[in-house]
C-alpha cells in the first residue's frame, strides 16, 4: 500500500506540531479510503479485506489518540464541542463495525463506502477547525510529544478534504448523532 508509511508532518526537534500531525493523519486515512473505494470498485475480495483491516487499525488507533491525549484537555474549555467529537466517534465506530462485518460478508456496497467516507470527511473537518487549532496553540511539550508518539510509536520519543456533497440522497447508515459542522 504505497504512502502508508510516509509521513509527511514533519516533528520539528521536541515541538512536534499536533495540527500538522492530526491532518496528515488525516490525509493518510483519506488516501487509504481511497485505496479501499478502488478495491471495492474492482470487486478484488481479497484487497478489499486487506486494505479494510489497515484502514480500521489506524483510523481506530488515531480516535484512541484524539481521546488520550486531546479530548480530556479540550473537553474542560469546550466541553460541548468536545462531546460532539465524542459522539461522532462512537458513531464513526459503530459504522465501522456494521462495515466490518459487511466486507466479511462481501456484502459492502460501494455507495455505502462513499457515504462512510462522507462522514469521516465531515468529522476531519470538524476537528481541524476547532479542536486541531486550539491544539496547536495549547498543547505544551509533554502533550505534543504524546500525540505524535501515538501516532507513530516507532519515532523517536521527543519532545482537506471537502464535506459530503450536500443533497438529497440521505445517508444510508441514518443520521449521525449531532449535527454535522464541517473524523
Ligand atoms: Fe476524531
Ligand atoms: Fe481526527
């Protein structure tokens, strides 16, 4: 799976920036859905299971991030936010779930795939807007150094997407919990 492994936020020496991390997070999340949206779009079983299990390891491994070591920071300045972002994550991890079980079924419709993605679009944007630029500004050494250390715990230990397309068609998983602002 080609850029998987690039990491193109740069940690700059023991100020490892967590807006830039997060967002290239996202952008390698984005690139790896895109991946599985071609896999789904070649009917290739095979792929599609392989490049779902990476997908869901990392988007997983990046809400478990946010939840460490943003959200209970974010949450005491602005709690009502940070509880929609809680909520989106539950609700992205039950999609994630009903998906699962429909690529071990092959049963994953490659609409219900765009949709899926439609809701991640919509949570990246929300947390680059609000929750990344506080980060950024907020964050001391010890908290940025957490975030990228969970991101990449292979480094060294120091210290955009557009929205759904707007329309009609209702999403096929019914509505997310809150109101949708912009993973
Ligand atoms: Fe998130
Ligand atoms: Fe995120």
């Amino acid at each position: 799976m080609p850029g998987l492994e690039q990491r193109p936020a740069r940690m700059q020496m023991g100020t490892p920036n967590p807006q830039e991390l997060l967002r290239s997070d996202h952008s390698c999340l984005e690139a790896l859905f895109g991946e599985l949206l071609e896999d789904f779009a070649d009917g290739h079983q095979g792929e599609i299971r392989s490049t779902w299990t990476e997908f869901e390891r990392r988007l997983l491994a990046h809400f478990e991030n946010e939840e460490l070591f943003i959200l209970p920071l974010f949450e005491r300045v602005n709690p009502e936010e940070a509880a929609a972002v809680r909520a989106e994550h539950a609700w992205i991890r039950q999609l994630l779930s009903e998906l699962g079980v429909g690529v071990d079924l092959h049963l994953v419709r490659l609409e219900l795939a765009r949709d899926f993605i439609g809701f991640l679009r919509a949570h990246a944007k929300r947390e680059e807007v609000l929750m990344y630029s506080w980060a950024a500004l907020t964050l001391d050494a010890t908290a940025r150094a957490a975030v990228a250390q969970g991101l990449h715990p292979s480094a060294p230990n120091q210290g955009e997407a557009s929205p759904p397309a707007a329309g009609t068609d209702r999403p096929r998983f019914g509505e997310p919990p809150v109101a949708r602002a912009g993973f």
